[in-house]
C-alpha cells in the first residue's frame, strides 16, 4: 500500500511541475506578444515607369514601427549591385516614422526591371521585401 501511495506522489509531483511549466512557458509568450515590433510599409512596391538608359533613379518606402517595441532594422540585401538600400541604424520606438530609400542605377540595362531588396529587422517574420520595377529606353 505505501508503494501506491509514494507512487502516487511521485506522479502527482510530475504532473504538478509539468503544468507549472506550461503555465510559465505560456505567459512568458503572451508578454512577448505584447512587446513585439511591427513594420507597417504604406506600399511594398514602387514603378519607376520609363527611365532612360544610365539614369539613377531612387525612391523612399515610408513605414512605421506599429509594434510596442522598438523597432531595429538590422540591414538591407538587395538582388543585385544596381540597387542599393539606405536605412535607419538607429532603433524607432512604437509610432515613430521612418523611411528607406532605395537607388536603382539603369546603367547597362534595357527592357523591362523589376529589383527586390530585403529589410531584415527585428520583427517577428525578420524580412520584408520591397519591389521596384522600370522600363529601361535607349535616349
């Protein structure tokens, strides 16, 4: 009888830090949830329409930090060499405004463009990819 009942213990014992566990696990993610960053673009896609061959164009993606965090861009990767991104280094708290700028240089190019560039940050999906587009002429 006693093997039951120190069996029985043990068991109970397991249960009871095993839920407690869950509990934890569970509150520290909802307080995660609740201070996380967000990056809201106003548009994800800008068209340059016709540019001229060896003209460099570029254009600012506004967004804002829509998170209770703050918000930290931590680079910007871009498809190829004739697309660069500018962005903010310092962190923006929940609110603030900011922009990135992009620079596409048509030297070399013709036809239709479509460019991509990467904004890793610090939010829970981490990238957001921005698309610019140009048709590319001979003068």
């Amino acid at each position: 009888m006693t093997k039951i009942l120190f069996m029985s213990f043990i068991l109970f014992s397991l249960l009871s830090c095993s839920q407690q566990q869950k509990k934890e696990t569970s509150a520290k993610e909802n307080n995660g949830a609740n201070t996380a960053s967000e990056i809201s673009f106003e548009k994800t896609e800008h068209n340059f329409n016709k540019i001229i061959t060896g003209e460099r164009v570029e254009y600012s993606f506004r967004f804002t930090n829509t998170g209770n965090a703050p918000l930290i861009i931590t680079g910007v990767r871009s498809g190829c060499g004739c697309t660069v991104g500018d962005y903010p280094k310092d962190p923006l708290q929940p609110g603030e405004e900011g922009k990135i700028k992009v620079v596409f240089n048509s030297s070399g190019r013709r036809g239709f463009q479509s460019q991509s560039v990467r904004i890793l940050n610090n939010t829970q999906e981490s990238t957001v990819t921005l698309r610019i587009t140009a048709e590319v002429i001979e003068q």
